[in-house]
C-alpha cells in the first residue's frame, strides 16, 4: 500500500511539475530547434558565418538552461550534484555568445563592446568557480551585479545611438531593450528576495526573433554577394581564357602543345605565340607575381605588351626590353617573370632570353640541358636590359618552357618538385607526342604536390627539320 500511494504520488508531482513548467519545456525545445538549424546552415555553407555560429551557441545555451532548471529534471535528479552545477554554468555563460554576436554584428561601439566582454569575462570566470566550488549565493550575487550594470550600459549605448528604422540595428536594440527590461526586472527581484514568476523566456524570445532577423538577413545578403563574386569570376575565368592563343597551327617543322592549370578561378600565368610564318616562331611565356584577380589583370596587360613587340619577336632581348618599358609604372607594384625563345627552322637556330624565369629544358639524344639567360624581372626597373643566347636547332629536339609553379609544388614534407625530377619526366616524354608528354608533366607535378599552392603552366615544343 505505501508503495502504491508513492508511485501515486510521483505521478502526480510529475503531472504537477509538468503543468507548471510545460511552456518552459516547450520554448527549450523550440529555441534547440533554432540552434540545430542554424548550426547545421553554418556547417553547410561556403564560408562560415560568426553570426549563425553565435546564435546558435545562444540559442542552444538557453534552450537547454530552460529544460535543466526546470522541475521535472529536479523531481527525476533529485541528488544529483552535476546538475545543479551545470545549471548554474549555463546561467553565468548566457551573455558570452549573446555578447559575441553582438561584436560580430558590429553594433557595439568602443565602451560598450568593452562592457559587454567585462560581463562575458565574469560569466566565464563564475562558470569555472562553480564547476569547482558548486552553486553559491555568492556567485549569484556577482553575477546579478554584472549583468545589471551590463546591460544598464549597452541599454544607454544602444538608446543613444541613432540609426534608421528597419536597419540592422534598430531591429537588434528594440529585441534587446524588451529582453533588457525582462533581466533586468528578474535580476533586481532576485537580488530583493522578492517572490514573482520569471518573464526573462518570454523576452528571450523577442531579442532572439530579432537577432534571428538580422542574421537571416545578412545570410541572404552575403550568399547573394558570394553568387555575384562568383559570377564575376566565372565572366574573368572566360575572358582570361579567351587571351590564351588557340592551338599551335600544325606546321611541317613545329609541335606544339600548351597546359595552363590555373590556382584559383583565374590567374596570373600566361603564355602566346608569336608566329612568323611556317619556319619561324615564338613562344613565350610568363608568371605574374600573387594570385588571383590581380594577377589575372596584369597578365591581361602582358598580353598587350606582347602583342606589341611583335615586330621585335626574332630578337628575344629586345623582345623583353620592350615589353618591359611597356609594362613599367603600369602594375601596382607586381613583377612579372618571362622567357621568350624564338625558333627559326630555315637556319636550324634557336635565340632565348629570359627575365628572372627558370631555365628552358632541351631534350636531345636522351640528355636533357638547362638553357638560361637571364635578365631582371619585367615591370621592376625601366633600366633594365636583356642579352639572348643562341643555340642549334637538331632534329628530334624537344623544348619545355614552365613557370615555377611547377619545380615549387610540395609534397606532404615540404619537399619541392624540383628541377630533377622536371628534368626526369621530361626525358620519360621521349616516346610521346607532345601533347601526350604535357599531360605526363603535368600529371607527375599534380600527383606530386599535397595541395596546389601556385598556378601551373608549361610549353612542350618539338622540332622536326623540314630535311
């Protein structure tokens, strides 16, 4: 019979506990909800967001504050000493994403941002002292303290500033002025002893409507920025391609194949061809300094200095003269490498000069040689000057021209590529056509690295003598 009436009676403070704390229970639910969906969209997206990942953590903190204070846990864990403790933590870090959110949305200004990490600090600090100590009045009591005053100054920071109506900080200060007015009214009965039912939720839920606008908002805002990037860059990707030359044209004495691997969605390498006629050509090639959309503009300008030193395209010093004085005091300050070789069948020469580039490679007879004659970089100084060097052209001879993307990619160690090992795909090609023996080198260089950390670009060249 006692058993029976104590099982009737845990029913009934169940059903009690539940019928008191039952709006509770159903906003801690809500708010993890919120949490889950935000975290998760901040997981899922391109480039994390501060703001989705803080109001999550808000969120979650206080959905769960509400499940863990209310009394069906207490009538469940009636001795637990983890529980009161975690309790009181959550109590005391509540402000700490609240406040970073805050910071992130930049509408704390200097004094206010100060007092808002003052509190967070404070919550942090009693958080670590109850995990330790378990619950104290006196913790209680400081934390009070902190958040009146904390929240009195961002309420006079936030009633001050001026700003439009439905900007993002109007929308933030009306939510935090309710959820304000809700903590600071409990906190103040608290500190009286005074007996009344907790109105912080109900406020919670209007400053956390409010951030959930602003962040929704700026989420939208910035996925529209990032759609509108990359459709600018995809428009860059196309009109940087559309620089590139077309194929080699299929010439009796030349074979000519090119591979441009770019870093990012455009780049700074480049490479042209100057045809003289079905005996003789140019290739060059290039490497502007840095990455991205800045280094693409200025290899568009490369293209232009070298369309206009073709007149100068059998004299490869004075080819990278002249590309120099055109390309001097117009790059903001970014460098360019190049190598230019001119290839003339009818004397079975070829002339090569280069400006701060790696070396061309020249396979002959299975022996593979380093030909460099190399000047200052193009765009540094107007002074600069470009001497060539001469060689024979044989039969068979096969000619790599690279940018150093290619003897500079790392593996898992930090160990570069190298010129050896370029050198030794290079003489692994000998068999191949050129077209075959690019996509060799470049395949070697990609399984190389442990991640691409610069553009890749090369040249594979074969003469055949018209003898």
């Amino acid at each position: 019979m006692h058993l029976i009436a104590a099982r009737e009676l845990d029913a009934s403070d169940v059903l009690q506990a539940f019928r008191h704390d039952g709006w509770r229970l159903f906003l801690g639910a809500a708010f993890t909800t919120v949490a889950l969906i935000a975290g998760s969209l901040s997981l899922v997206r391109r480039k994390r967001d501060p703001l989705l990942l803080y109001f999550a953590l808000f969120a979650a903190l206080y959905g769960m504050r509400l499940w863990i204070q209310s009394d069906l846990v207490k009538l469940e864990l009636p001795d637990s000493l983890f529980f009161p403790r975690l309790s009181a933590s959550l109590d005391y870090l509540m402000p700490v994403p609240a406040l970073l959110f805050l910071g992130a949305a930049g509408v704390l200004d200097r004094i206010s941002k100060a007092a808002g990490y003052g509190v967070a600090a404070v919550g942090v600090l009693l958080a670590v002292a109850v995990s330790f100590h378990g619950p104290a009045a006196q913790f209680d009591t400081i934390s009070r303290a902190s958040a009146v005053i904390g929240v009195t100054i961002l309420v006079i920071d936030f009633a001050r500033k001026k700003a439009p109506r439905h900007s993002d900080l109007a929308i933030v200060r009306r939510g935090f002025l309710i959820f304000a007015a809700f903590i600071l009214f409990d906190n103040i009965a608290g500190t009286l002893s005074m007996k009344w039912i907790s109105v912080e939720p109900l406020g919670f839920v209007v400053f956390l409507g409010s951030l959930g606008y602003v962040t929704a908002r700026r989420t939208v805002q910035r996925e529209q920025q990032l759609n509108d990037i990359q459709n600018e860059l995809e428009v860059a990707q196309r009109i940087q391609r559309s620089i590139l030359p077309a194929e080699f044209p299929m010439y009796p004495c030349f074979r000519v194949a090119s591979r441009y691997f770019p870093m990012t969605s455009v780049a700074g390498d480049f490479y042209d061809y100057v045809v003289v006629n079905e005996q003789q050509a140019g290739l060059l090639i290039a490497d502007v300094s840095g990455h991205g959309v800045p280094a693409a503009l200025i290899a568009s300008m490369v293209k232009l200095a070298a369309a206009s030193q073709r007149p100068q395209a059998a004299q490869p010093s004075q080819f990278l003269s002249g590309m120099n004085a055109a390309l001097c005091g117009n790059t903001q300050g970014q460098f360019v490498t190049a190598a230019y070789v001119y290839l003339d069948s009818a004397a079975q020469e070829l002339r090569y000069s280069a400006a701060g580039h790696p070396p061309m490679l020249r396979l002959r007879d299975m022996e593979v040689t380093r030909i460099q004659e190399n000047g200052l970089l193009l765009a540094a100084f107007d002074f600069a000057t470009y001497a060539q060097v001469a060689h024979s052209l044989k039969h068979g001879d096969r000619l790599l021209l690279y940018t150093d993307g290619l003897v500079e990619a790392a593996d898992g160690k930090g160990e570069f590529f190298g010129p050896e090992r370029l050198s030794n795909q290079l003489l692994e090609t000998a068999g191949l056509d050129v077209s075959e023996a690019a996509d060799k080198i470049l395949s070697a260089v990609r399984s190389w690295a442990a991640k691409q950390d610069d553009d890749l670009t090369l040249i594979v060249c074969d003469y055949v003598s018209a003898a």
